[in-house]
C-alpha cells in the first residue's frame, strides 16, 4: 500500500516543531499574514494595516493611486 509522504514522514519523525515557526501578530488588508518584524503602514483614515510590500496596490485599489515612469 503507497502513503503519502507527508504521512510518512509525520510518523517517523513527529509533528514539526511549532515553537521553531516565526510568530504570527496579524492579517494585513489583504489578508497576508504579518510576522514580528515585518514591515507595516497604518491607515490612519480606515485604520487598516497593510505589509508595505503591498503598499502600492493599496494605494491602488483604495485611493486610486495611478504608479507610472516619468517621461
């Protein structure tokens, strides 16, 4: 009988060790997780906190913000 690997490898060698994972503080606007020490922008107006590597399609998709090159 074939099993899966993940199974497999769960019953060798135990569940993975939870306390090693980086710790969850929050969810941003779009639903990404936020970890301690992650980088975040707070709106002050919504009071919606986003990643800041999501920033630009906040501002995007809330303000309409249109990002452009100059020429």
């Amino acid at each position: 009988m074939l099993e899966h690997p993940a199974i497999t490898r769960t019953l060798r060698t135990g569940y993975p060790n939870m306390v090693a994972q980086p710790e969850h503080v929050g969810i941003d606007y779009f639903g990404e997780e936020i970890l301690i020490d992650d980088d975040i922008v707070e709106d002050p107006n919504t009071g919606e906190t986003v990643l800041r590597d999501n920033l630009e399609r906040y501002l995007s998709e809330v303000y309409d913000f249109k990002f452009q090159t100059a020429k």
